[in-house]
C-alpha cells in the first residue's frame, strides 16, 4: 500500500512539473523566438506597417525590402552587439537588423537610421538571384554604359569577365548594383572625371577598387548574393579617386 502511494505522489508531482513547464510564457517566447530566428521569414516595421523578408537560412543573412522586389539585396554579417544579442552589418560596416538575447528585432533602415521596432510576421522561402542568360548580361552592360555616358556627358567602357551559367544571376545583378552605385555616388561627377574603364571580373571573394582611369569589380558568383560587393560598397571604390 505505502508503495501504491508513493506511485501515486510520483505522478503528481510529474504531472505538475510537465504542466508548469507547459505554461511558462517566458519559455514559450525563446523556443518560438528561437525557432523563428534560425530560417527565413517576414518581417513588420512598427513604425510604417512595411515588411522585409529577413533570410538566415545560410552562412550570411541576407535582407530585402518586400514593397520593392527589385531593390538591393543586402548580404548582412553577424556580430556581436552591445549589450548582448547580434548585429547585422554590411560589407561597409553599415547596422542593418539587431537581434536581442529574447529574439526581438529593431531595424535600421535608411529613412530611419536611429532604428525602428520589427516584429516577426510569417515564414518565407530563402532569397537565391534570378537566373539569367548570356543575352540578358549583355543588354544589363549595354544599359549602365549608358547611364554613365548621361551622367558624366562622355562613353565608358563596361566589361565583364565570361561567368559560368549558374553565375550570370550574380553578374547580372552586379550590372544593377554599379547602377545603383553612379546614382549614390552622381553628385560628387568631380572625383568620376577620370573614370574611364568598369571591369567585372571573376575572384575569389566579392571586391571593389579604383585603379586610376579603372573601376575593378570582383565577384565570386559559386556564393550567390554573397559573391559580390553591396552597391555601397561599390560607390565608396568608385569615388576613391586620389587625383581628383
């Protein structure tokens, strides 16, 4: 009898440890926090309402503004914030995405670089570029050859190294980020007066760097989005210029 009742306490007390385990709220929040942060997903400013699909599927996160599928997909590093938690950074060095020890987000983005509260919404598939063909990259070349020469009132030669086919993606969306790049970068034309040659080429890690009359950019496109420089980054090399 006395071992039936101790049988009986066992349970109860198995019982009610399962059951406040079950009904910690703080617990809940990390594990769907903590479930939530290791893939892709959908993201809201508290602020505007906007998303932005945040993908920590792969080595580097990667971060796109959803109201604007052709904008700039900003390939992020982690490091280790003040204070705990991880910061997000571009290849500039730039604050992106923070993420704090309970898995709450605050988001920097350009029209409000002092931050803005960001709240998971909803899963989302990773981010890969888009497949191009060998024609596509060729028209991408022909078209920032001609932004230039309306910028700067004068030709540049555009040129690119020949990609694997699983790369063009990558080359093609390095074109649009050199656009992105003369548009940051148009209103100081003074230091682009000696800009003569942009060449794309193949390396292994992405790059930029001004060599005189020469803008060398370096992709490595086996890493997808990662294998090339932010148009930040890009813009920065362009106007580093020493002579101008």
């Amino acid at each position: 009898m006395t071992r039936f009742i101790f049988a009986i306490l066992a349970a109860a007390l198995l019982a009610d440890a399962a059951a406040a385990l079950q009904s910690n709220p703080l617990r809940d929040r990390l594990l769907r926090n903590e479930r939530q942060q290791e893939s892709s997903g959908w993201y809201q400013r508290a602020d505007s309402g906007d998303f932005f699909l945040f993908d920590r599927s792969q080595s580097v996160a990667l971060l796109r503004e959803r109201d604007d599928p052709d904008a700039e997909v900003l390939v992020l590093f982690a490091n280790r914030a003040p204070g705990g938690g991880t910061s997000f950074v571009t290849d500039t060095g730039r604050e992106v995405v923070r993420l704090n020890p309970l898995g709450g987000a605050t988001y920097f983005p350009a029209d409000a670089p002092g931050g803005v509260i960001a709240d998971y919404a909803s899963p989302a598939g990773g981010l890969a570029p888009t497949p191009r063909s060998p024609a596509e990259v060729r028209d991408m070349a022909q078209e920032v050859a001609a932004s230039f020469a309306d910028a700067l009132n004068r030709n540049i030669a555009v040129e690119y190294a020949p990609a694997p086919r699983s790369g063009l993606g990558v080359q093609y969306d390095t074109l649009i980020l050199i656009e992105i790049a003369l548009r940051e970068a148009r209103s100081e034309r003074r230091r682009l007066r000696r800009l003569e040659n942009i060449n794309i080429e193949l390396g292994a890690e992405p790059g930029a760097v001004r060599e005189g009359e020469m803008l060398r950019v370096t992709i490595a496109p086996e890493y997808g989005y990662a294998g090339r420089p932010s148009s930040a980054r890009i813009a920065r090399a362009m106007l580093d210029d020493d002579n101008a």
